[in-house]
C-alpha cells in the first residue's frame, strides 16, 4: 500500500496540468498513489489524465466543485497520509520526502505544512499557532495530513475551504507543523486558487474584496471565532 495519497481535484484545468503531473512524477519520493477526480471538465483536461492512466487512479464525476471532489478521493485513498494538490501546482522535487520526514519526525502533529510561491510572490510563514490560524487563513490546502485525523472538507463552502478545515481539526485536537521551506509553486491564471495583493483590502467596496469579507465571516461564524 503507497504511504501517500496525492488527491487532484480537476475542473477545465488543461493549461497547468500537465505540469503538474510532471512535477508530481518527478519526486524523489515514489511511495504514493495519484487519484484524479475530473469534475465535469469540458476542455482537454479528462483527455491529458488518460495519458497516464497507467500511473494514476482517474474517478469522473459532474460538476460538484473541488471540496466534494476532494472528499470523494479521500474515500478511495489507500495512503496513511494524503495530500491534496491543485491541478495548477508545481511541487518540487523533495517536497513529498520532506514532509513526509517532518511529520514522522513530530508525532504530535497531524499535518505538515510548508512555505509556497503564488506566481512571483513567495508566502513566508511560520511555527503553528492557534490564536493566529483563529485569526487568519494562512495554511494552504496543499499540506501533508495523516489520513485517520482528516474530517473532509464542508461541500457548503464556497471559499476558504482549507481555513476551514484546519480549524475543524484544531478544534478536534490536531495541529500542524511547519516546515521552512519553499516547496511548491502555484501557477498564475490557473482554475483552483486565486491571491489579491494585500493593499486591495483597504478598499472594502471592491467586489472581490466585499466577497472575501463575507466569506471570511462565514468562517467566523461557523467556528464562534
């Protein structure tokens, strides 16, 4: 049974695919499954998956969007750990063995986290810490999980999925690791993510301002923060 579970959720994502799967494919650690979930995909994306269906687990579904497609390859995960990777992420080579080393070597945590590229910006964290994650949404998706701690993401939720779910896990008694490291890249004008630069946000009335706010509450919300 692989050690990993690399779960990619796949919506029209034919420009980054590809490299994506090549990144994934270049790790120094080979101890993993790859199960792509195809979610309604209109463009070449199912066609580039069959390429390699020799190396990777393919589950086609309508259209649901990324949380539900994520839990239903967590369903078929074989791995202890799992790992969910935007089809427009870029992993380097060690990632996988690094986190996976940081993870073994703290047994107390239940995912491993690491620093990340968006386009030209580089996000620099930090250590773990509660109050903070309570605060802000800081930890990407794409981290390293120990199967039996993951609760599934809430198909419910339109944005900060991943804030989400680390903070379910926080209030189930799991918390992360960081590690320092830059150890992947998410390519600009892919479907998956999407970043503003932080001086936007001292503009309130702008749309996508206004809709993170309001997805920020939510959160908020959900978890009496």
């Amino acid at each position: 049974m692989p050690q990993i579970s690399i779960i990619i959720p796949v919506y029209n994502a034919q420009k980054t695919l590809e490299k994506c799967l090549q990144s994934i494919f270049s790790q120094t650690l080979n101890d993993f499954e790859i199960i792509a979930i195809n979610d309604g995909s209109t463009d070449a994306s199912l066609k580039i998956l069959e390429n390699y269906q020799a190396k990777i687990k393919i589950i086609s579904q309508t259209n649901q969007g990324a949380p539900i497609a994520r839990n239903n390859g967590a369903k078929v995960a074989n791995g202890d750990y799992l790992i969910f990777c935007d089809a427009d992420i870029i992993m380097m080579p060690t990632m996988l063995e690094l986190m996976l080393k940081t993870l073994q070597s703290y047994a107390k945590a239940s995912y491993c986290y690491s620093d990340f590229k968006f386009g030209f910006k580089t996000f620099k964290l930090w250590p773990f810490d509660e109050n903070k994650l309570k605060q802000i949404p800081y930890i990407h998706t794409t981290s390293l999980i120990k199967k039996e701690h993951f609760p599934g993401f809430d198909p419910s939720l339109k944005r900060f999925q991943d804030w989400d779910l680390w903070l379910t896990m926080l209030e189930q008694g799991h918390k992360g690791q960081y590690l320092a490291q830059t150890l992947f890249t998410i390519k600009s004008g892919g479907s998956m993510s999407q970043w503003l630069p932080k001086f936007l946000y001292n503009f309130p009335w702008l749309k996508r301002v206004k809709e993170y706010n309001l997805a920020k509450k939510i959160i908020k919300d959900k978890h009496h923060l």
